[in-house]
C-alpha cells in the first residue's frame, strides 16, 4: 500500500529515513514519545473499565469511568496521530491515486502532503484558540466531577501538534534531497 510516508518494500522505514537529521530524529522522538502516552491511555482505560465491572458486582461504581474513559479515548487517538502517520497506519482511498503514474503521482504526493500540512497547521491554531477560550471562560463538563474542557482537550493540541512536526519533517527531509 502505497502511503504519504511510504516505506520501500527492501529499504529503509519511514523512521530510519527521516533520523537521518537531527530535526528528524527529534520528531522521531516525540511521535514514539506521544505513541507511548497513547498507549497508557489505553491500559488506563482498560484498567478502569475492569475496575467498574468488578465493583459493580458489589452494587458500586465508580460514576465517572465512562466520561474518564472518553477522555482517555480521544487523547489515545490525538497522541498516536503521528506514529500512525510515519508507520503508514492511516487508510487512504486509492481508487484515483493508483491509477497516476509517473511524475504526475509524485505531484499529486507533494500536494496531498502539502495540503495535508497546511490543513493540520490550521486545525491546531483554531484548537488552540478554543481550548484557549475554555480555560478562559472555565467551562466543564456537565457530570460528577465537573471536570474542566481544557484539560481533556489540551490532549487534542498536544497530539495535532507532533502530527504537524512529522508533517514538516516529512516535507523538510524530502525537500533536502530534490536533486
């Protein structure tokens, strides 16, 4: 399958051509970084599913692990953005792409991931500028613990943010090495 951060089927990964340079070797580091912490959101969430499922045998609950367990969710997705990028998990209709060949297929590469770029560098401006407006006007959720917006959705910044650096560092790699 062919991907925006394609891996030759004998050379190098996406990850060993891009930690080539210093710069992508940082954004190497903070995707695995980010994917580490999305997978400890995951163990957290089945940790506390199990725990509700125990407890409620014994006519308790917990009352919040549903909305805790959202939160944990949407941060899990946001935090592995860019691993998932750089490994190629992401699935992508090629009923079109397929079909280009040649210099035109390259072309259509730089402007997806160019697009790509530029629309992920819009997205996070406008999240950051809402979850600004949520810490500002200390808005919270509507549950138990009243828990405040911004925190669970700072994960949302965090996550778009490694996924425009391996974004740039894609195009910057790429760029370093046009003849």
């Amino acid at each position: 399958m062919d991907n925006a951060l394609p891996k030759a089927a004998d050379g190098p990964s996406a990850e060993e051509v891009q930690a080539r340079t210093g710069f992508g070797r940082f954004v190497n580091r903070v995707a695995n970084g980010a994917a580490a912490l999305a997978g400890v959101a995951v163990v957290a969430i089945l940790v506390l599913v199990c725990a509700e499922v125990v407890l409620r045998q014994f006519n308790v609950s917990l009352l919040v692990v549903d909305e805790i367990c959202g939160y944990l969710n949407a941060g899990a997705v946001f935090l592995a953005l860019a691993y998932t990028l750089r490994d190629g998990g992401f699935i992508r209709v090629e009923l079109v792409y397929d079909r280009i060949k040649g210099g035109l297929k390259q072309a259509v590469r730089w402007l997806i991931v160019l697009t790509g770029t530029l629309y992920v560098g819009v997205l996070l401006y406008f999240t950051i500028v809402h979850v600004y407006y949520l810490y500002y006007k200390d808005v919270r959720a509507v549950s138990v613990i009243e828990t405040p917006e911004w925190i669970p959705q700072t994960a949302a910044v965090v996550g778009l943010s490694v996924l425009l650096l391996q974004l740039v560092a894609y195009v910057a790699g790429r760029v370093r090495n046009v003849p």
